[in-house]
C-alpha cells in the first residue's frame, strides 16, 4: 500500500493582471453576491492560460490550473519547466505561503521551505533567535530546537556571526543559516526552489548532501526546484514537468527531462523526414540521430561518454560530390562549433544514387553539461551549393556526474563555459 504524504486535488491559482489584491470592489461584491446565493464564482470561468509569450486579453491570467499529483513518504520530486511555468507559485501553495483559488493539499507531516533568501526570517533578530522562531513555526518545542542547536550552527558555517542579526548577514549566509535550519529541524517534507545557487560550491555540495541523506536515511520527502538538469539528474528519482501552468508530465526523472527538452525545444534526439519532404532534385534527407556506442537513440548523455550523431539521406542524382554537415548549439543559441565530412574524408569520387549514412563523433570530456542542439546540412562541392540546412533538428542533453567527473575535481558547483575538455597538465618545482 501506498504511503502518500502529499496530495494536491484540482489546485488552481487565479491572478488579476496590474492590481493588488483579488481586483476591484465591483468584482468583489459580485463574489460575494454569487457565494451567497450558493452559485460558482462568476470569475473562475474566465481567465487567459498562464503563457508569457502571448498579448493577455483578459484582467485574469490562471497562474496554475488544475494541478493533481501525489508524492509518496521518502521521495525526490523534482519540479522543472521554463521561466514562468508556474513552479514558484506551486511552492508557495505547498509551502502555504499563499492560498490557491480553488482545490486543496493534503499534508502527513510538517513541512519546511527554503523558497528564497530571507524567507521566514526576522532582519531584525540574530541568527541563534531565527534558528528558535522558525522551530516553534514548525510546531518544535524549545528543548528539541535546543537539541538540534549545535548541528544547525556547525552546518550554516556561520558561528562566527550567529549572534548578529541576520539582516547583516551576506545573501550566500542567509541562504546557509535558512537550509540548516529547515534541513536538521526534521521536517517530513522538505521544499527547496533553485536558491541554493547562491551558496558557495562547498556550501552546495554540503547541501545536496544533506538532501540525499535526509530522505534516504531519515525517510523524508524532498521537493527540488531547478533548472539544473545535472542536479534534477543525480537528486530526484521523478520529477514533474509544468508548462503553461499544466502539469505536463510526472514520471521517472530520465523520461520528464526526455519531454522536457521536446517541449521546450520542439525537438528530441531523433527526427525523421518523409519523402515530400524534397529540398533539392539531387539528394534527400531521411533522418538525424544522437546516440550512443550501442547506436540506441537517447537524449541524456553523461559528459564522459561520447555521443554520436549520425544521418541517413539519399542521393538522387548522381555524378556530384556530396557530404553532410553538423551545427551545435547552446540552449541560448550560440555556435559552439561546426563540423563538415569532407574535412576528414576524401570526396574525389561523385556519389552514384542510393542512401548512405553518416557519423560524427563527439569526444567524451568535451562538451560542458547543458542541452546541446543541433543542426544538419548536406552540399555538393564543384560547385559549392547547399541543397538542405536546418537549425535545431534534433537535441540532446550532458549531465555531468559529481562524483566521477574527471574534469571538475572536488568543486561540486557550477561551471561556466560551453566546452570542458580534459587537458593534459604538467605541473612541477621550479625552486
């Protein structure tokens, strides 16, 4: 039997659109008029889908609609999607920061959240006095905060200042102060958005640590935010997709991130064209893959194993000096490197009709982690003509293994740069 310790049921959060508040007083009367009367409120049937990229064309907009899951006691769930997808909205309902318009959650615990810098904390108090008002909002009596003191101060790394008040404190203590306090005051579900980005590598490192820990050895549940996939990856064993404020996937971490950079990108790691897809009388393009060794397609790929991209394309009209070409891309569309076949194999020879198949390979301990995309082209040389080039065909993402990397070391924290390639280092005595 299942042991479920989190449950949302239709959960749905209506905002007005340049107001403060539910809206006017006229539209508030209205409500009120209609709940007296017993009827539905007049409001949650308009509303325009929570999609930034579109002109609103009404006063509401539905920040999260009609959410439904449930979260089992000891899991990782991490929550993914785009800016604006609706996943801060949702922590803040679970973290009951904020009501949702209709719906509701079931709780089997107490839950702690560390949403961003200085939630729950009081400027004015120091940190030892935080440590204690945050306990006692979690429902601890004074002797068990006092019984976990001592490790929570240890942890944060802030001894030093933690009889300082903490509106003195820089935004990487805050951060570190306000995990150790919701981490050791044994919450049962823990919620944590992307703001541990702003702790230091040691202080991350510690803290994806500490999250293994608790729901592995203390059977408690986490709810991750990030856009690190890499992290996503390696913490949660499912995760939940939101676009649009919809819940547009809940499976197996490795499955949500496949969807996610279909929906995101409008590609996965394999395409096929049909034949009226005709770009040229001379050749045709049948299909791109990324794959691995066993030649199986995939989309995560470990940045220390080498990914191939293969295509497959026709050659129509013989007697032309033919040969295909990759782009790659960084998800903000930055030209990382291109890569052309006549560059490592000999083309005197014109191709005679049929369908060949093509193969670049990509080194492992190469590329950084992130998701890679990628373009096709196939031209003829004698003359130089491109019969077919299109940008972000198919997609792929790395993730980079923490515990393994032979690129990163002990860092555990983020690495800047769109290439990570192993150099060979010397290093000696000069004196």
């Amino acid at each position: 039997m299942k042991d479920i310790i989190l449950k949302a049921e239709n959960i749905s959060k209506q905002y007005r659109l340049g107001t403060v508040g539910t809206g006017s007083i006229v539209h508030d009367l209205n409500r009120w008029w209609h709940q007296i009367r017993g009827k539905e409120d007049p409001y949650l049937k308009i509303g325009d889908t929570n999609d930034r990229s579109t002109k609103a064309e009404s006063d509401y907009v539905w920040a999260l609609q009609d959410i439904n899951f449930e979260i089992e006691r000891g899991e990782v769930i991490g929550i993914i999607g785009k800016n604006g997808a609706g996943k801060s909205t949702l922590l803040k309902i679970l973290s009951r920061v904020t009501a949702p318009t209709t719906g509701s959650i079931k709780f089997g615990g107490r839950v702690a959240s560390l949403l961003e810098v200085g939630t729950g904390f009081n400027g004015e108090m120091t940190g030892r006095e935080n440590i204690f008002l945050n306990g006692a909002i979690l429902g601890m009596t004074k002797k068990e905060i006092t019984s976990k003191l001592d490790e929570i101060i240890e942890f944060s790394g802030c001894q030093r200042y933690i009889d300082t008040p903490v509106k003195r404190y820089s935004s990487g203590m805050y951060v570190r102060l306000a995990f150790a306090v919701a981490a050791f005051l044994e919450p049962e579900i823990l919620i944590v958005d992307e703001v541990l980005a702003v702790g230091d590598a040691e202080f991350q490192k510690k803290a994806i640590g500490k999250m293994q820990d608790i729901s592995t050895r203390g059977g408690r549940t986490v709810l991750f935010v990030s856009h690190n996939m890499d992290s996503i990856m390696r913490l949660c064993s499912k995760a939940i997709l939101l676009k649009n404020g919809k819940i547009i996937d809940y499976d197996i971490t490795s499955k949500v991130i496949d969807n996610y950079l279909k929906s995101e990108y409008g590609t996965s790691s394999y395409k096929k064209w049909n034949d009226k897809n005709l770009f040229s009388n001379i050749v045709r393009i049948i299909d791109v893959k990324a794959h691995n060794k066993n030649l199986e397609a995939k989309e995560n790929f470990k940045i220390i194993e080498s990914v191939g991209i293969t295509m497959q394309y026709e050659v129509i009209e013989e007697g032309n000096k033919i040969h295909g070409a990759f782009n790659f891309y960084d998800r903000n569309g930055i030209n990382i490197f291109d890569a052309h076949e006549n560059n490592t194999i000999n083309y005197s020879d014109k191709k005679k009709c049929g369908v060949y198949e093509t193969t670049a390979w990509i080194p492992k301990n190469l590329l950084s982690e992130g998701v890679i995309l990628v373009g096709v082209a196939l031209v003829t040389h004698d003359p130089f003509i491109v019969h077919f080039h299109e940008k972000d065909v198919i997609a792929f993402n790395l993730i980079d293994d923490v515990d393994n990397s032979p690129t990163r070391g002990d860092y555990v924290g983020s690495l800047p740069g769109i290439i990570r390639p192993l150099l060979k280092w010397e290093s000696k005595s000069i004196i």
